[in-house]
C-alpha cells in the first residue's frame, strides 16, 4: 500500500473522474476502482493522457481498496452500499473512506432535486455502519461540481464541508488543499453529513433554474482565514 | 394596510430586530409584532434610536399582521404553530407570510447543531400547513447572521435562498436586496426550505467550531449575475 495513494471507487464516473484528474494533477498517486476493470482501465488512460506523468491505474474496486488508505467511494447512491459490501473485506483500520454520495431521489425513479431518508442519517452514516469496526468513515466533497472539477485550467471555486471522526477529517481537509480553489472547512461529527447532502439537491435545483451546467458552488462567508 | 409595510412576528428576537433595523434604515415602514405588547413597543423605540426617522410601530403580533401584506415569522421554532394559529384569522390573501424559522433541537430541550424532524417536512411546510387557504408561504433569511444584521455600518455577505410560489418568492429576493450584502437567490419551491434550514444548523456548529460569535454565512459561486 502506497501512503499516498488515493483509491477512487466509481472512478470512471463523472466526479469521481474529476477528483482523480485533481489528485493526480497535484501529483498524488491515484487508483481508479470500478466494477468493471476495463472501464477502470480507461478512465486510468484519460486520467493519463489529461495529465502528463500522472501516477493512475485502473483496477476492479476491491483491488483498487488494497492500493491506498485513503479511498474515496464515488457511486450513485443506490450502488453505495453494495459497492462497500463487495470491498469490505479489504479494509482495514489504516483506511479512511471518503463518502461524497447523496442521497438522491434518483435512486428510487424519482428527481435529483429531490432525497430520499436514508435510516441512519445520511449516505455517510449508512456507509459508517457498514464498513468493518475500526475503520473510519469522512464525508466530503458531495457539493463539488463535477464539471468544475474536470476543467482543469480553473479553479474549482467551492468550499468542501468535511464531516466525521477528528484525526481523518483533518487529513481529508488536507487533502481538499491539493485542488486549486477547494477548501476544506471543519464539519464537525458525521451525522452533520445529512445537512451537506441536502445542499446537493438544492444545489441541482439552482443549477437548472439559472442555467449553469458548469454547476454552482458553496462558499462561508467570514471563516478565518 | 400599508402596502409598503413589513410586519415581524417576534420582531423583539435577535434576528427578527436585526431585519427590522436594516428595513426601516432602506426606507420601508416597519411593524414590529410581540406576544407582549410592551416587548414590542421597546423593541420599536430601539428600531427608532438607531434609524433616525424610522417608520416603525411595535404591536400584538395579531394587530401587526393587520399592518402590511408582508409577515416575516421570527419566532422559536417551538412557537411557531401557536404565533400562526394566533394571527391567522387576520391573515388574508393578500398576505405574503415568510418562514425564517429553523427545527432546531433546542426545542426539545437539545443542541442547536441538531434539528428535529418536521412531520411537513420543514418549518416553512409546516407555516404552509397551518394559513388560511389563499395565504402565500415564502422561506426565507433562515442563515442570515442576526449579529450582522445588527451591525448596520457593514455589509451582511450572505446569500438569501428564497423558496415558495413564484410570484411571493420573487417578492420577498427584491426584499433581500434592500439589505447591503443580502442576495436573493431563487430557491424554488417550498419544499426545499428542508434543505435550507438545516444549513443553519450547521453553520451554528461552524460558528462555534471556528469561534465566530458574528456568524458564517453562504455565498453560492458561479451564479450569473
């Protein structure tokens, strides 16, 4: 396991893809983790071919887990718990999982302005209580358009609310600090995810309403700096 | 009834004063309302010491929605069923009621980082729930920082997501922009007040996590202009 390897599970879709370009760009070696290993393998080339020299591979999602402490679970919602299932018995304690799902009623048929109740809270608490004891679950980047993230020339221009256990959601924070116009700010406990995720739906509603596919951000006013 | 006239139910409160001071000092005539008549008379000689010609009245808050078409509910979420059940007679309409209310947890005895399920989904759902038929429901000012709102030299620098029928909720964004710093931004339907008011409690938790007492607010980048 490389320490600075950044596993992305739903790689190959659009945010997750996103990140990676971001990630391997600030020169972290990156794995692309998907169902399919020869989607994976693909967008490990993109990732390449975007950014010269970039550290990427692409693998199965399970192998992509093995390769790095820090993995990022990019699925839709309805693939969340299924995808962590399937990787479970991979992770171990010096793994981080990053959740940026939300909940959205897509999931069920239904809009992506709209959520559906998760039992435990938010995706981030039903990912949390699926994970083996010991490993430690930070919600972040839900709110992070994926399109943004993918033009590489521009900063990002979002703040990224990164909630869970203190230790990890430091270094998530950090991590949000290696992508030009991203800021990590301190979410406090996980359960605060819920609150984030939320913001993704009325995000999608702005979006349409004043017709910005680039994707709208967040930002707090008066943070310290 | 004035048609210029913003009534402010539980006007005596930090964020519901706040508002009246920023509205009567663009210029529009405020009507403070209290469940204690007295409370809200001082409340109006405070509007009137700190916004020299101040239009402003401080009355029961029954007789305050008599005065204008525009009703700015600022109560504790636990008082909110019983102040609309106590006005709504005198609710017409031709009354635009705005819910800034949030379900915190402090209503049940809990934090203020936590908000407490709505059976309607919201605080502004509930509001809607409750109004004579014909009565218009906008959500609005739920995250803007009541000590900023009371500084009256400086700018507030937070986005108002206004949420609600079309033609209210354009009312009431032409009303955040009386406010230096307020933007309206068109949140769309009522339904997405859930969203909206849990970023307060989240912001609450900012504020205490970062130690800012005036308040974080939320700007939304990338917004046409």
């Amino acid at each position: 396991m490389n320490p600075n390897a950044i596993a992305i599970l739903g790689g190959t879709g659009d945010q997750g893809l996103g990140l990676a370009l971001r990630f391997a760009r600030a020169g972290r070696p990156v794995v692309i983790g998907s169902r399919k290993l020869d989607r994976a393998r693909a967008a490990a080339d993109e990732v390449r071919a975007a950014v010269p020299g970039a550290e990427v591979e692409g693998l199965d999602n399970a192998d992509a887990v093995a390769k790095g402490p820090i993995v990022i679970l990019s699925v839709p919602f309805e693939h969340t718990a299924g995808t962590v299932k399937a990787v479970k018995e991979r992770l171990t304690a010096a793994h981080v999982v990053v959740s940026m799902g939300v909940p959205l009623a897509t999931a069920i048929g239904d809009g992506a302005v709209r959520t559906v109740g998760v039992w435990q809270g938010s995706c981030a608490e039903l990912v949390a209580s699926l994970v083996p004891e010991g490993v430690q679950v930070v919600s972040a980047f839900q709110n992070v358009s994926a399109h943004r993230l993918r033009e590489l020339a521009q900063p990002v221009e979002c703040d990224v609310v990164v909630s869970g256990p203190p230790a990890p959601r430091k270094l998530v924070m950090a991590l949000c600090a290696l992508v030009p116009g991203l800021r990590g700010v301190d979410g406090g406990p996980l359960a605060n995810a819920r609150y984030v995720e939320g913001v993704t739906a009325l995000l999608i509603g702005l979006n349409a309403r004043y017709k910005v596919p680039e994707g709208i951000g967040v930002r707090f006013t008066g943070l310290p700096d």
